[in-house]
C-alpha cells in the first residue's frame, strides 16, 4: 500500500472521528433502545490472501445463526425498519472507521470478501488483494445499482447465495482488478467523492418523496 494512501487514511479518518463520533454514539443508544444488543454487527473478512480481520458495522438486520453466505446487505427480509435507514444513508458503516485506522481496511478499494470468495477464486483475490479493502470502490460504485435489481427478487439465503455468486461476484470482480491495475490517488479521490454525491441523492430522493 503505498505510503500516501495510508497517511491520508489515517489522517481523514481521525479528522472524520471528531464530528462522526456523535453520530455513531446516537446511533448506538437509538439501536439500544428500539432493539436491544448486539449493537454492532462483526464479520469475518479477509484484507489479504491468509489474512483475516473483524469487520465492524452497527447491526441492521434480524439475528439469524443460521443465515451465513452471502451478503447480508441484501438479505432484505431481515433488514430491520431502522436498518433500512442506517443502509441507505450509509450510517451503518461508521463503525469501518476503526477499521481503517487499524490499518485492515482503507477508504476506497474492493470490498472486503467473505472467506469463501477468495478460496472459490484464489487466483483472482490473489491480485485484487494486492489493494486492501475499502469502505467505498470502484466496482461499489459502478455495480451497486445493478446488484440492488438483481437481488431484488432474491425470496430466500440460497437464492440471494446463488444470485451473488454466480452473477454479481464475477463482475464485482473484474471491476476490482481494473481498479488494481489503473490506481491512484487521484482515481480514489474521485470515487470518494462520487461515493458521497449518490449517499447525498439518495437523501434528496426521500425528501422529494416525502413532499409529493
């Protein structure tokens, strides 16, 4: 990782913890209250081939032990009514700040995959792993709509494990090792910032909503 990459991640997310560290405590006393413990929501992940880390997020859907596989995120039937707004203004992902600052995760790269992924494709996370996971990326960016239509009509954890496995990963992935090839900081600057403008008109779309 290079080293200008790392200072920045370190640096904005200190800055970030400042104001961001209300927030995160008001959303763990709202959690707390509507729905009870755990507040936080760890998964297994891996930020480099035979590495693992704990991935932290404020929990948003419904316990379930047997539910494991493929992204939760679109696991809809569980999502709780406040995780819907935790989800969709990107607030549930606060907690990935201590991540960064660990040095597990950064800003932007390819999302941090679940075990199974890199060893159903070791050869491929082989060479997007050479960037270490992030919060935002480029294939969140380009895919994440097409991936929310396509797990739309996902009715249970199989269909929702088969969907992302046999559609989604693969694209996510190619997309991953474009990002790989072509970094650079000025690449994840913009993707930030685009990150940002879709979190921000989404929140325009309900206000919209709302008035009509």
């Amino acid at each position: 990782m290079p080293w200008s990459k790392r200072i920045f991640d370190i640096v904005a997310a200190l800055i970030l913890l400042v104001p961001l560290s209300v927030v995160m405590v008001a959303v763990a006393v709202i959690l707390k209250i509507s729905e009870g413990g755990p507040i936080l929501y760890r998964a297994e992940r891996v930020s480099a081939p035979g590495k693992l880390f704990i991935q932290l997020k404020f929990r948003t859907m419904a316990r379930d032990e047997q539910d494991r596989g493929a992204t939760g995120a679109h696991k809809h039937w569980r999502i709780t009514r406040l995780g819907h707004i935790l989800r969709r203004s990107r607030l549930d992902e606060l907690p990935q700040l201590f991540n960064i600052l660990k040095g597990d995760m950064s800003f932007v790269g390819p999302r941090p995959p679940l075990p199974e992924y890199v060893e159903r494709f070791p050869m491929v996370y082989a060479q997007v792993l050479k960037s270490r996971p992030g919060a935002t990326g480029l294939a969140t960016l380009i895919y994440h709509r097409h991936e929310d239509r396509i797990m739309a009509g996902c009715r249970s954890a199989e269909a929702t494990e088969d969907a992302y496995y046999r559609r989604c990963l693969p694209a996510k992935l190619r997309i991953d090792q474009i990002y790989q090839q072509h970094r650079t900081m000025g690449m994840d600057l913009w993707i930030i910032w685009h990150t940002i403008k879709i979190v921000a008109s989404r929140r325009d779309e309900r206000v919209r909503r709302r008035g009509r």
